[in-house]
C-alpha cells in the first residue's frame, strides 16, 4: 500500500558558518579524494544539517510562530538521533528541490513529501553516503511516522491556552482587573481600550500566568522571542503591565505596516489578523485578493484568501512567499474579538 515519505538529502557544511568545500578534481579525472567524501561522520562534526522542502500541510509550515508538518517534526526526531541541528529552506517547487538536490551545493537535508513503493520508508539519502543510509535503516521503524502524526494532532486539537482561571463576568461597567492599563496603553497607540481588552479576553481570558503549547504567555501571549525584540525582559513577561505595554508596542508596529489602509476598522482587522496569523500569511492572502479584484484593504475579502490559503492552488501560487496556513483560526479569532468588542461598546463606557 502506497503511503507518504519523505525524500531526505544530507549534504552539510564543512563549517557551521561556512559552504562546503567543492572537490578541487577535474570533472574528466574520475577519481574521488577524501574531500569529496560528505557522510555521517562529517555531518556529526559539522553538527547540522539544512533542510529542503516544500511548505505544505504534511511537510512544513509555520504556525502561530511555530514551525509544523508531519515530515517536519519527523525529520527533526531523527536529527536529534543523530545528534544534530536541523535548518529548513523552502524551495519553490518539486523541480528547484531535485535541482539542489542532484547539484549537491548549497544545501544539507532535503524533504518532500510523496508517494511511492520503492522502499521500505522511502527516505531518500544521496549517493556516496552508506553510513547514513545505515543510520536511517537501524533508526527508522513504521511507528514513528503514525507517532508524529499523533503528536501534530493533538498539538493542533488540545487547548490552545493552559488557563488558571476564568475570566470575570462582565458587571457595572467593569471588564477585568486590568481596564485601567488597557485605557493607559491603548491611549498611546490610539485604540478603543475596550477593542484591546476584547483581544485580551480572546488570548488569555485575562489570566496573566496562560502558556499556550507554543510558548507565548501572559495576558497578551507574547512569545519570548517577541519578548526580546519589544524590550520586555523573559523574567518579566508575566507582569500584568509589562505584558499589556509590550503588546501595544507590538500592535503599533504593525499597525504602521498597514498606514496605506484609511479605514481604521480595516486597518485594525489586518493587524489582529497579524497578530494571530503572522503579518507575512495576511500579506500573502492581500496579493491574492488584489489578483482577483478584489479589495486587498477590506478584511472580509482578505478572510476568504485567508482560509484559502490551505489549498495548493492558492499557497503554491507564484504570488504567496510564505505558503501553507491554517488560516481558520486566523479568520476565527477577528471575528471572536470583534464580537466580543461591539458586546463591551454596548454595555461599559469608553
């Protein structure tokens, strides 16, 4: 029975920060020297191997500032066996990827996700390279590919937010124990503070200890690495208003990528898109919608490319530069804290 695989080059660098040394032997002389020679040993000793592949549900894509697919999380398993990093480079399409791969320059680890009999597993190693074939055969059994699909699952179906406590209900005017930030922070970016208490809700339910499965915490869910490039120290990601100030710093940097939009409302749903989704994603989806003549500056056009974006005519397409999205989630968490939104501006005052 036909089942997926993933085609693995191994090619690495002599140096971590370096390309691999080409063979200095005249392509008519048809002997091999030691310098050609790029098996496991030299990938042990260099510690890395880089990754080709397509974006794909199956193979890769990022999420929510994670990275995703099957073949991917299978792929870094069997790095880790080795003892090495993994680094990914997405190719355009099937014929770059088997370019790089048969050049055998430029690259470390290729995976493509595809169907066939020809092996047991279907990995692909490239030629010259018996002792990491052999590492594959001895590593490799069937339970790890359906083990990796189950972890992607339930990293996909589990709860997004890990939450202490429940939000409080909504009583005389009073949203959460944090309105007060949420009206000193939203003053200087220029938001309705109720429009970021809604966000608040939809990310943490005003719990400031949440921890989604990815990392990001905090009332706002901020990931660490966010966490460094707004200046929020990682020991203070926790903090109430730390938290809250940081993620208005954020909200108007992206606001600013999107200053062309006039209608502020618009303006607003391209950045909680953003927020939610990855700003590159909602990019890729306003391409589209502008290619279909549709308004590329309205949400409700750039949601429908949203969700598209997890067929292979739309993320494969010549005008999409980041690929596969799970984009309901995305569409789902606007439309949640919009909702939520005209709910508090009818009942509390601004």
């Amino acid at each position: 029975m036909k089942r997926i695989i993933l085609l693995i080059i191994v090619l690495t660098a002599v140096a971590a920060c370096t390309k691999r040394k080409e063979s200095t032997v005249p392509p008519w002389q048809g002997e091999t020297t030691a310098s050609d020679i790029y098996d496991l040993p030299q990938i042990e000793q260099t510690g890395e191997m880089i990754a080709l592949t397509l974006t794909g549900p199956d193979t890769y894509y990022d999420y929510q500032g994670s990275h995703l697919g099957v073949h991917y999380l299978l792929a870094e398993q069997f790095a880790s066996h080795l003892g090495v990093r993994l680094r990914i480079e997405v190719c355009r399409d099937t014929t770059e990827l088997l370019r790089r791969l048969h050049a055998g320059k430029d690259a470390d680890f290729g995976a493509l996700s595809i169907t066939s009999d020809s092996t047991a597993f279907g990995w692909m190693i490239g030629n010259g390279k018996p002792e990491l074939q052999n590492a594959l055969n001895e590593w490799y059994h069937p339970q790890l590919l359906a083990d990796a699909k189950e972890t992607e699952r339930q990293m996909l179906t589990q709860r997004r937010v890990t939450r202490r406590v429940h939000a409080p209900m909504l009583r005389r005017g009073v949203i959460s124990l944090y309105d007060e930030m949420f009206k000193r922070y939203s003053r200087g970016i220029g938001w309705d503070w109720r429009l970021l208490a809604a966000q608040c809700y939809q990310e943490s339910t005003f719990d400031p200890e949440a921890v989604s499965w990815a990392g990001a915490k905090g009332l706002m869910q901020i990931m660490p690495k966010t966490a460094d490039h707004l200046g929020l120290p990682r020991d203070m990601i926790y903090d109430p208003e730390q938290n809250i100030a940081a993620a208005t710093r954020y909200l108007h940097e992206l606001e600013h990528e999107f200053n062309y939009i006039h209608d502020r409302t618009e303006r607003q749903n391209m950045v909680l898109a953003s927020y939610n989704g990855g700003i590159s994603h909602i990019q890729d989806a306003m391409r589209l919608a502008a290619r279909d003549n549709r308004n590329a500056q309205r949400w409700d056009d750039v949601r429908e490319y949203v969700l598209k974006l997890k067929d292979p005519q739309y993320y494969q397409d010549t005008l999409v530069h980041y690929g596969y999205m799970r984009g309901t989630e995305t569409a789902d968490y606007v439309d949640r804290i919009r909702a939520r939104y005209n709910e508090y501006a009818r009942k509390v005052r601004q």
